[in-house]
C-alpha cells in the first residue's frame, strides 16, 4: 500500500524553512517593509518588479500574471513538483527524515534524486581527498601552472579522479549505494563484468546548484594516453541538466544579486581566475552552449532598473568559435533584464591565461574595459566586407541593419546608427532610412495597395505579442486607440492612406486589416469586435477600454487630432523615402522623365508636411 506524510512531519518541515530563503533561491528578493519582499516573476517576463513574498503570512503573489500560492505550490508551478515531492525537497533541504504513514501517495522519483544527491556529495568528498595523493600529483602540477594554489583548489573543491577502474565506485559501495544508483548518478558505467568509474585520471571539478547541492562533475583530461575528450562531463541524470546549469552559481549567486553583474566566461578555471581576482560574479555553462534557461537563470536574480540597469558580460576567445559564442549570445541579448556586453582579454588572452601571466590586476581591467555587445556585433557583421569600395560599404550596412533594429530605445538606436554611418561612411540619412524600414517591417519599393500589405485576420495564429516598449509599436497602439474611441477624428480617406503602411506589428497589422472595410460604418466598433478571432478580440477590447491621457472632454478630440497628424506625418515620411530610393534607382538608369516626375511629387510631399506641421 501507498505511504502518505503525516501532517505533523509536514509542519515540522515548514518550521524550519523561510519561505524567503526558499524563493530567493530562484529570484532576486528585495525587502519592501513589514516582512515584505519584492522581486521580478520567475512566471512571466516582467521589467519591473511585481512579485511578492510574505514572510509573516508564508504566501506569495504575483500581481502581474496573477500565480500565487504557499511555499508548495510555489516548488510546484517553478520545478513542477507535486506536493509530496516540494515537502521531500523541503525535507532534504534542512536535513529532516520524514516519516511514512499507510494510505497515501509516494514517490520513487523523490528516493532516487535524493540517493543521487547523496552520492555525489560523498564523490565531491572523496575527489577532493585524493587530490593529495602521490598519484594525483601530474594533476597539482596542472593547476600550480596555471596559477591555482593548494587553497584556491579547497576553495572551488576541485579534486583528483584515480586511474583505477573503481576506485570511487568501491568506495560507494562500501557507503551502501548500490552499482544501478551510481550508474543513474552517472558516476559509474556498468558492462557484463560489473560497474566501472567513468571518471578516471582526471581533474575533478564538483558542479552545484544555487543551493550548493553537489548536482555533476566535469572532469579534465590530464594524460595524453587517455582517449576521451578534453573535458568529460555528467551526463544527463535525475538532478543534472547541462542547459540549466551555471558552474559557480553557487559562490557568485549572492554577489550578482548585490551587484547586479554577472561575468559569463567559458571555462572551469576561467572561473576560478575571476574569483580570485576579485571578479565574484563569474559563471560558466557546463559543456553547452550558453542558452535560453540559463538566461532564465540569471533573470530570476538580476532586477530591471533602468534607473541602474543590471549587466551581463560575457567573454569570449577571439577566435571564430568564441565570435560565434558572441552572436549567439546577442541573438538572446534582448531576453535579458539587463544590458549586455563584451569583454575580451589582450592579445587573446582567456581570463586563467591572462591572470597567470599579468595578474589579478589585469582581469579587472579587461573587465572594466567591456564594451557593449551590440557594438560587437555590428561591427562583426560588416568586417566581410570590403569598406574601401562603395558596394561593399552599402552592403555593410545592409548587413548590420537587422542588428540596429533590435534596439528599442530610440536614443540608443540613433547613436548606433550615427556610430555605423562612421564606420561604412555610408550617409547617416541613408542608414536612418534603412534601419527605420526594416524597424517597421516594411521592405517594400514602393506603397502598396493596403489589401496586400496587411495581414489577414485570420492568420492571426503564431503572430508574437506587441512590444510596447518599442516607441513605434506604441504609436501605433495611439492611432488604433484614436480610431476606436474618437473615429470623428479620422476620416475614411486619411485612415486609407496611413492604414496602407502604418502598422508594422503583425498584430496590429491584422487588427488594422478587419477595421478597414467596416471604418464608418454605424456600430463599427462593435461589427470589428464581431469579425475578430478570439486573441485580437481580446487586444481589440482592451484598446477600447484604455483609457486615452487627457482631463477634459474636450482634450481628447484635441488629443486624437494630435495622433492622427502625427501618424499622416509618419506615412508622408514613409512615402518621402519610397520616393527618394526611387529616384536614386531612376537618376542611375538616367531616366530624365520619370525622375522628374519623382521630384515633382516630392516637392507636393513637402508642401504637404509643411502645411500639416503649421497647425500643430
């Protein structure tokens, strides 16, 4: 029969925990007063801070995505444990041994993550012990040439793997684990004659979680004799996976929430020359590249403050694959809640290298000398090509444009743009018009007819959110608000020709799309309501519903005038630049009467825009 928890175990075990302690494994905690703490979900992206933890009421909530809950079903929602398995968690966590009762639910899984904890911890042990062996020397001489004394070793835990084929498995057994749990901790392999060590005639280096619990091991290869790879690392078990694993976490997890800096670097040692100069925020990923959930990782402590944002650095080797590391890292860069940059030592130095040959002093340094990511990336985007001639600078910045577009704050956009300008020697103007298209989503020659340019509603499926902290999707989001709550204000003509290149975010492009052809028509707002699939529906409702920023009646026609102005301003721009490339393309094929009919049409632009802009 099944065993249950009895209840007094249960509250035994809540009595020894802080549900502050607990949380604040997982995300950045900021005391609020009264025993209230404040952090970023772990549940949903957030810039600012709307979780919170109840140190008196033992409860948490999210006021933005709405979770909440006790401590339970907190380890439920973020390691998808079910109640028994959060209070066994719970249980190894302070040391407690539960009892069982008849009548209830248990769970193996719980038994075998805690028997694999449990041996690894004794494994860290006994590595560790054997690094003072006489057979471990070739394996002191690795870290004393690299600069790593007998105490930095204590430090990070590092050990010694003897050459024996069973040495630790031996000494586990003898602990009374049997040979099937320590092949599911991945510390031993087993064939017809029995178990075997997997880590053998290697440098030990423990891998834990935030919580220090000892979850792998990597492993470097010291002998040329050995055939495996250079680094050996656990493999795939009930508590170790590579993607959700930051080696140092452990030692850097409460000075990256201090500062709101973290160092991403590439390797064990690596690690341990940050520390040791000083640099206690360093990370490194675990035999895979640096992706999504670590990323998760690291949001769950860094806060967003744009008063004083949080960093990220990353270093990387010069070479091709570390450039390669650096591009993917800024693919990701804008999933961060912080700002990111890059770091690279002298002459190529990585961080153990440069600390053995310069210093502590010089890791700092190299630090301090970072450089924003993005600035990296663009100008690897256009170092292929060749600057010298005019088509290989107009291709360069081609190439970088889908970087600058990725820049959300308008400001920083701006001098980026000024910043390739300088670099292509491209006009600014032209890299301006460039990076504005492709911000918008529009890589057309020319406007065109506003049925084939926005979405339909019903592809509505798989469109991604609007980002609203983009200043163009929240233009957007204004006319669309205007013309749902003050339609007096745009007439059907205007509303054609802004709606036909307007609206760069599929969402508001397909919602655009359905209010078109139903645009003055009595009751409108209510028949887009009734053509709109469910999800628009609800994006519909709530620019209905929002409230437009004015006091008085009779500022909200003032104000609604002031969006529609402002967004014909924008389509006559738009149209300007169409205009503009299009007389570039008809000068260079020397067609004299259609360039003339261009300018013309500019100059009627350029009346317009001044004749718009004088009743501001």
């Amino acid at each position: 029969m099944a065993k249950r928890i009895p209840q007094s175990d249960i509250d035994e075990v809540l009595s020894r925990v802080s549900i502050v302690d607990v949380v604040g494994d997982y995300v950045a905690l900021k005391a609020a007063g009264n025993g209230e703490f404040k952090g970023l979900c772990p549940f949903h992206g957030e810039k600012s801070p709307s979780f919170g933890v109840s140190a008196t009421k033992n409860l948490w909530h999210c006021f933005g995505c709405g979770e909440g809950g006790n401590l339970f079903q907190f380890l439920n929602r973020i390691d998808s444990l079910n109640f028994v398995e959060a209070v066994e968690k719970l249980a190894t966590r302070v040391g407690y041994t539960l009892n069982y009762e008849e009548g209830g639910e248990t769970n193996p899984n719980h038994a075998i993550r805690a028997r694999v904890l449990e041996a690894n911890s004794f494994a860290a042990k006994f590595f560790a012990e054997r690094l003072a062996d006489a057979e471990a020397e070739p394996g002191r001489q690795f870290l004393q040439g690299r600069g790593f004394d007998q105490a930095a070793a204590t430090h990070f835990g590092v050990g010694w793997a003897p050459k024996g084929w069973s040495a630790l498995t031996d000494h586990l057994k003898t602990l009374g684990f049997s040979e099937d749990e320590l092949v599911t901790a991945a510390l031993a392999s087993k064939k017809e004659k029995g178990a075997y060590d997997r880590f053998r005639g290697r440098l030990i280096w423990p891998i834990r979680d935030s919580t220090n619990a000892v979850i792998g091991f990597g492993a470097r290869k010291i002998f040329e004799d050995d055939q495996g790879p250079k680094y050996l690392n656990t493999s795939e078990t009930p508590v170790y996976h590579k993607s959700n694993v930051l080696y140092g976490i452990d030692l850097a997890k409460r000075e990256i929430s201090k500062t709101q800096r973290v160092v991403v670097v590439e390797g064990y040692t690596d690690v341990m020359a940050c520390h040791l100069a000083g640099i206690t925020t360093a990370v490194a990923t675990c035999g895979t590249a640096f992706g999504d959930d670590h990323i998760k990782i690291l949001n769950r402590i860094l806060v967003a403050d744009a008063a004083k944002p949080a960093e990220v650095i990353f270093n990387f080797d010069p070479d091709e694959a570390g450039q390669k590391a650096a591009m993917r890292a800024f693919a990701s860069a804008q999933k961060f809640n912080a700002l990111t940059f890059i770091a690279i030592g002298p002459e190529g130095l990585d961080p153990c290298d440069l600390r053995k040959e310069r210093g502590d002093s010089a890791i700092v340094e190299m630090i301090a000398a970072k450089r924003p990511l993005i600035e990296f990336a663009i100008e690897r985007s256009i170092s292929k090509f060749d600057l010298a001639s005019r088509e290989g600078q107009v291709a360069a910045v081609r190439a970088a444009v889908p970087i600058l577009v990725e820049i959300q704050d308008a400001h920083i956009r701006s001098s980026y743009e000024k910043h390739l300008s300088e670099l292509t020697l491209v006009d600014r103007a032209m890299v301006n018009q460039l990076v504005t298209e492709a911000a918008r989503g529009v890589r057309r020659e020319t406007v065109i007819p506003r049925q084939e340019n926005i979405v339909q509603a019903d592809e509505v499926n798989g469109l991604p959110p609007v980002n609203l902290n983009d200043p163009i999707n929240r233009r957007e989001r204004w006319l669309l608000e205007v013309v749902a709550q003050v339609p007096s204000a745009l007439d059907e003509p205007t509303m054609t020709r802004i709606f036909r290149s307007f609206f760069s975010a599929p969402r508001h492009a397909a919602l655009a799309k359905v209010i078109a052809p139903l645009y003055g028509k009595p009751g409108f707002v209510e028949l887009v309501s009734s053509e709109l699939p469910t999800d628009l529906a609800s994006l519909w409702r709530e620019i209905i519903l929002t409230t437009l920023p004015v006091m008085e009646k009779g500022d909200r026609e003032a104000y609604a005038t002031g969006v529609v102005r402002s967004s014909l301003s924008a389509t006559i721009e738009f149209e300007k630049q169409l205009l503009i490339q299009t007389l570039m393309q008809s000068n260079a094929a020397k067609n004299e009467s259609q360039s003339e009919q261009i300018a013309r049409k500019l100059v009627e632009l350029d009346a317009e825009l001044i004749a718009l802009r004088a009743k501001r």
